[in-house]
C-alpha cells in the first residue's frame, strides 16, 4: 500500500483535521430539517412519487400483497391503463403478466426500512398499504441513510491517500456543492443516492484490492462481485464500471506474472457478479420468458419518441455545457474533478486511466439517451451516482489549489462553490428554477423570486 501511497499522497498540512463523525452527524440533521421543510410546506410530495414509485411497487408488492401483482401499487395510481404506466407499470405485451419497467436493485437495498415501516403500521394500526405514511418516512430515512453510507465511503477512500483536511474538502465539495444532497432528499426516492453509496463502496474496494497483500485478495474480488451486481441492477448502464475491477484484476496479476492467478481472480468476482445479479435474471425470465429483457422498450413513446438511446446522435455538447442541467454548467465543481485527471495520470497510469475511460463512456450512454436531460431534474442527475470516481481526481485538483492559494483561500473557493450550488437547490425546491427547460432568463429572473419572496 506504501507504494501507491506515495504516488497519490501529499504532504502533510500541520495539524489540521477534519471531523468526518461531526460532518455526518450535521449532514442527518441538516437532510432531515430540509424533509421536513419540504413535505410541510408542500414544495413537493408524497416522498414516494415518480421513478421512486416504481421502484416500491417491489416491495408493496411483495410483503402486503405477497406476489409481484403490483396491486397495492396500481391502487394507489388507478385502474386507468395510461395512468398505471405513466408509473411504469403496465402488462408486459406477450405474457401479459404485469410488471414494473424499473430494476429492483432500489427496493432490494431500501427492504429493511421498507419492513420496519411495515412493522410500524402493523403496531400503531396504519394503513398496511405500502404507501401510508410510515412508509412514506422509512422511504426518507433510506436516502439519508445511504447518503451517510456513501459519505463515509469516499471519505475513508481519500484518507488513503490524502490527509484528513483534503479528504473532508474533498466531501464537503462532492456532498453540497454538486446535486447529491438533493437526490437525498427532495429526490431521495429516485435510485441516485442508492448507486451513490453502491458506487462509493465499490470505488474503496477497488483501492483495498489493488493495495492487499494476495491471502485476503479473495475476501475482497467477493465484496467487488456483489457491489457490481447491485450496481448492474439498480442502474443498469453503470455497469460499465464493471472495467474498473477487471482492468486492476488484469494490472495486479500481470505483476504476478501468473496466468492462473489471473483467470481465478477474473472467476472469483465473475461468480460473485452473476450470484449478486441472479433477482434480476430471475424477475425478467418469470415476467417476459427471457433472461434479458429491455422493459423500457415495452411501453408506447413518450411523446412520439421510445425510450431507448441514440447512439449515433450523442448529445455530447448539451450534456455538459447545456444551461438546462448541463453537467459542467450546474456542477462546475465537476469540472474541477475532470481538471485534476492530467495530473492524476502523470503519477499513476493505470486507476486514474480506468476510471477516465469510466467516466467518458459514461458521459457517451448519458447524451445518448432519448432525452439527454432526464427529464425532471435538478442539474445533472445520472453523475450523480459517478460522483465517488470524480471524488479521485477532485482531490489532486485541491491538493493543487491549497498549495497555491494556501488553506484559507481554498476554504473561500469551496464556501463559494457550495453557496451557489445551495442557491439554485433552493431555486428548485421553491419552482423559481423549473423542472424542465431551464433558460438564461429564468436564472436572470432569481433574484426577483427571491424579493418577491421576502
């Protein structure tokens, strides 16, 4: 470990520290009082609405109704065909068999909060219907939850390689400056935060691994197999990051020079990878007769278009400069991310390369989706879920900063990029920024909404 130490670390600064347990601990109060504000002002809600619903149809499916009929769920939406599918549910058009177009690796990790609500509304006489509002707050305190899990995860990653001060910039920067903490909460719901922490965790595994001596490399090939799977199947397209592991599978056994070493090692995470991914396997089968299964493309278009990708057409431009929820222009933090990938390489060749390639076939599946926006979002949500690999070359970026600028100065950056990220969050929650369509006019206007406001 002392070896890729060197190629990643920095001096040390003094003795500041950084409080990652008094972060956190801020982090669950600040979310849960911004719930709050949300839901009792009625900036927006239930909590489980929109792509958030579909993903709990599995689970009040499975424990109140104890199929996959999906009743409870097209109770709570209506009996009309549209309606249901405007959810993403619907029958599948050559079994007939009712299903939700949304992958289950959402409910499979919201399950134990899902049951303690069930277990709640069973108690104090609830409404048993998945929906009620026990399971409304199990569903809030999931997406805080996996925003703290997420958050500790790329914090004892950077510790790794970087003293605590950078490390905790590093998180502040990626937790508030960018749009994860909304996906927290106003959207907490949505399968973001879920591959958010998925994601975080992977990328720690990826530095054990590459790092461990050879008799706990076994332990750790598991750990990467099962996390890819819950990747695959909470968003499937990210399971590009499936490269990550094979590429420092490829790096560490080369060293070994043993061609056997190789092969056990690609088995051992390939084996934990199917096991992990076997629900969806099986889901799709019993609902289409196939093993893989497009469940987007089962549904009529979307105002004339499919949903499905583009690949010839990338909107690679809009994607990242576009001011209706460009990546770089909403997150320009983001972009600092991508500024420190140079200096990254020149040290270590091989993770900083996987994880570019990573991120620029991402960008690629993103602005080939039908609608490279995604809809309904504030900023620019699929990076969401990649932003514990941007968090990697984040860090070198700050490293660079705060030895030019100095400690002081490089606090002043962050409070400016968090501030201004806080902002338009608060522009979003309160429709000043819509939801779709954001123009250079309606970012002109916010200073207007605001003294209306107040």
């Amino acid at each position: 470990m002392s070896i890729n130490r060197k190629i990643w670390g920095t001096a040390s600064y003094g003795n500041a520290k950084f409080n990652i347990i008094f972060v956190v601990f801020f982090t669950i109060l600040l979310a849960t009082a911004c719930c709050l504000h949300i839901y009792e002002d009625n900036l927006n809600g239930p909590p489980i609405r929109s792509d958030g619903f579909g993903y709990n149809s599995y689970l009040s499916s499975i424990f109140i109704d104890g199929d996959l009929s999906f009743h409870s769920a097209l109770t709570e939406v209506s009996d009309d065909d549209l309606a249901s599918k405007a959810y993403g549910l619907g029958p599948h058009p050559t079994t007939g068999k009712m299903f939700t177009k949304y992958l289950p690796g959402t409910a499979l990790l919201a399950t134990p909060f899902f049951i303690a609500a069930d277990v709640f509304a069973k108690l104090y006489k609830f409404p048993r219907t998945g929906y009620s509002t026990p399971y409304q707050v199990a569903n809030i305190l999931s997406g805080i939850f996996y925003l703290c899990i997420g958050m500790l995860a790329i914090y004892t990653t950077l510790r790794r390689k970087y003293p605590s001060q950078i490390a905790g910039m590093v998180l502040l920067l990626v937790t508030f400056a960018t749009n994860v903490f909304h996906y927290a909460t106003y959207d907490g719901s949505f399968s973001h935060i879920y591959s958010f922490a998925i994601i975080s965790i992977y990328t720690l595994l990826l530095d054990q691994y590459r790092n461990s001596s050879p008799n706990r490399d076994t332990y750790y090939l598991i750990g990467l197999g099962i996390a890819i799977g819950l990747i695959a199947m909470i968003r499937l397209p990210n399971a590009i990051l499936g490269i990550l592991a094979l590429g420092l599978i490829v790096e560490k056994n080369l060293k070994l020079e043993s061609r056997i070493h190789l092969f056990q090692h690609l088995a051992i995470f390939g084996i934990a990878a199917f096991i992990s991914t076997m629900p969806l396997f099986a889901y799709w089968y019993r609902t289409s007769g196939s093993f893989i299964f497009n469940s987007y493309a089962a549904f009529p278009p979307k105002n004339g278009k499919l949903e499905g990708f583009n690949w010839t057409k990338p909107e690679i431009f809009k994607f990242l400069f576009s001011i209706d929820r460009g990546l770089f222009f909403w997150s320009p933090v983001t972009l600092l991310g991508f500024l420190g990938l140079p200096s990254l390489l020149k040290r270590d060749h091989v993770f900083p390369g996987l994880i570019t390639l990573v991120l620029a076939v991402h960008i690629y599946i993103c602005s080939s989706w039908w609608t490279w926006s995604f809809g309904a979002s504030f900023a620019c949500r699929p990076f969401v879920d990649l932003m514990p690999l941007v968090s990697v070359p984040l860090a070198t970026s700050i490293v660079t900063i705060r030895k030019k600028w100095g400690a002081r100065w490089t606090w002043a950056l962050i409070f400016c990029f968090i501030s201004i990220n806080l902002i338009l969050m608060y522009s979003y929650w309160h429709s000043y920024i819509p939801y779709t369509g954001t123009t250079l006019k309606t970012l002109e206007n916010l200073p207007m909404n605001f003294g209306i406001e107040y």
